[in-house]
C-alpha cells in the first residue's frame, strides 16, 4: 500500500450462503417455516435464493449439483462462503495478490471478489462505502 492509499476496513457480515439440492424444498423451509422474506437475485447462471436477515444482511441459498466442494470443482461463489463488507477493496485485493493469493472477481458485476482461506473456505469481499 502507498502512503496515500487507505488502509482496507471490514465493516461486517454481508450474506452467508449454504448449499442445498433443490431450492423447492429450501423454499419450503426459509419462507414456510422460518417465515424470511425473498429478495431479488440476478441471474448467476445457476439456480439459487437469496433471503433478508435485517440489518441489511442476507442468507444466500445455492443451488448445486453436488455439495461436497472436495469433489467438485468450484467458482468460489458457487460454494458455501461466508460475504463480509469491505471499504478498500482494490487495496486489499492487491495486498492479497502480492501475498500469492488468488483472487477471482465477482461475475455479477458488482465491486466484489472471492478468496480462499488457508483450509479453502471461500470468502466474498463485497465494497461498501465506510459508515
């Protein structure tokens, strides 16, 4: 990072999202039994949910032909992932490259991007102004 440059802030959690294999079913248990409401989702080329948890977080329901990311390969937002509000995207970002992380941006066209942790958990980096 330059000296002019800010230092990267996570704000707190976006979404979480978790896999499921039919979102039939997933719809008939997060809005029948749990009561949340649906918002809206673009098109990502693959079948999925997304649900309000309030305060402006979601729950992001994806669904895939198998679960277990091990025997799958996998686009990081394809995979269960935990989303956390960043202010300072590109320096982070590039702080995560120079350390020879891999970083795969996001295909919504949104400011956001996907990395693996150390053990492969995927993590979404979503850029929002600071508060």
């Amino acid at each position: 990072m330059t000296s002019g440059q800010a230092k990267p802030v996570i704000q707190g959690v976006h979404h979480a999202s978790l896999v499921v294999a039919d979102t039939a079913v997933a719809a008939a248990f997060y809005e029948g039994q749990l009561g949340l409401e649906r918002l809206e989702r673009p098109e990502l080329g693959f079948p999925g949910l997304w649900y309000a948890l309030g305060g402006g977080q979601a729950l992001h329901l994806l669904q895939v032909p198998n679960p277990d990311p091990v025997e799958r390969p996998v686009r990081c937002g394809q995979d269960r992932h935990l989303a956390l509000r960043v202010h300072g995207l590109e320096a982070l970002v590039a702080r995560l490259e120079a350390a020879g992380g891999v970083v795969e941006r996001s295909r919504s066209g949104r400011p956001a991007a996907f990395v693996r942790d150390p053990d492969g958990n995927a993590i979404e980096l979503i850029e929002e102004a600071a508060a």
